[in-house]
C-alpha cells in the first residue's frame, strides 16, 4: 500500500487559496491572490526540494493540475522542484477531462474521487503526493486516506478566501514528526496520522 503526503501552504485564519499568482484563483471574488510569494527563501527551497528528491508520484484534482502545466509544464530550468514535477507520474482526479495529455507522464482517474483514489492507494506502487488541490484534499481526509500533511504555514491572515477545512470534519489526530522556521516566518509542519 502506498502513503500518501500533503503539502499545502496556509495563512495563520487556514485559508488556502490562491497563494501563486493574482489571477490563480479568483473564485469567490477572492483577491489577495499571490499572497504566498513573499514568504518564499532559501530555507523553505531547500525544504521542498529535499521532499521532492525522493521518488514518488503526484495526485491532483483538475483545476491544480491545469495551473501547474502552466507553472510547471513547460519549464526545462534544472531547479529540482521542476525535474520532480516533470518526471514524475501525474494522476489527475477529474469527471470533465476527456484525457491528461497536455502534460507528460499524467494519467487521468475518472469516477468518484474518494473511490478513485483510495484504489490507487491500495495498488503497489511509489508514495503518492498531493500539492494543493484543496477541494481534493477535503475530500480524501474526510475518508481518512490522508497520511501526513506538510504544512508550510504563513505569518498573515486574509479574512477571506477558500480555507482547507471548511463544513464538518471528522475528528482526526495527527502526531508533530518534524518542523522547520524559515526565515521569512514561515512555519514548515509535518504532522503524521496517529
């Protein structure tokens, strides 16, 4: 059986939207898009890009999946982050794709998402990864598929914006396994399922 790890980047009030670009996410007439960029520095580089040097595959709901082609797709820059996320298996969870050919090594998963994916946790294989794909990831935790999370946690509040737990969640607890500072202020928290 594979593991399965989150990595999410949140503001101290939980919200998760947007944190890439202004235009990333405006759903919700959400506008404080790009929020995360001025936390990033060397040590949290150095942090992703020691996640990501280990071998595994990658899982997404559609709409992270399409911002990432173009994020990451398209680059041949060398950065470790960008060699992981072109190499590697790409499952997209998704009922509207008709397939996941714009972005190499992706395969596309149809049908219930909690389903989908829970039987793809069962198969053999490398541990899976998701990176965003908030909606995605409500849904897996609330089926208990979800292992660890990392949780770089950002020193500002927004008010608004899509959050990673909203409505009802089962009660779950996690054990602390790891945590770095940056030097920007961000916490970056592993949290294991107990």
């Amino acid at each position: 059986m594979r593991s399965m790890t989150v990595t999410m980047w949140v503001t101290l009030d939980g919200v998760v939207q947007g944190l890439g670009r202004p235009d990333e996410d405006t759903r919700g007439g959400f506008t404080h898009g790009g929020w995360g960029q001025r936390y990033n520095d060397e040590v949290m580089g150095r942090e992703m890009a020691t996640a990501m040097a280990k071998p595994g595959d990658m899982l997404f709901g559609r709409r992270t999946w399409q911002d990432f082609i173009t994020a990451w797709g398209r680059l041949t820059d060398g950065n470790p982050v960008t060699t992981h996320m072109n190499a590697a298996t790409k499952y997209v969870v998704s009922r509207t794709l008709e397939d996941a050919d714009a972005w190499q090594n992706s395969i596309l998963l149809r049908g219930d998402a909690v389903d989908t994916v829970a039987e793809l946790k069962a198969q053999s294989g490398r541990d899976l990864s998701i990176i965003g794909s908030a909606s995605l990831v409500r849904s897996l935790h609330a089926a208990a598929v979800i292992d660890r999370y990392t949780l770089l946690i950002c020193p500002l509040t927004l008010g608004s914006g899509a959050r990673l737990f909203e409505g009802p969640i089962p009660l779950t607890e996690f054990e602390l396994t790891g945590s770095v500072a940056t030097t920007k202020g961000v916490i970056i928290a592993q949290y294991t399922r107990r």
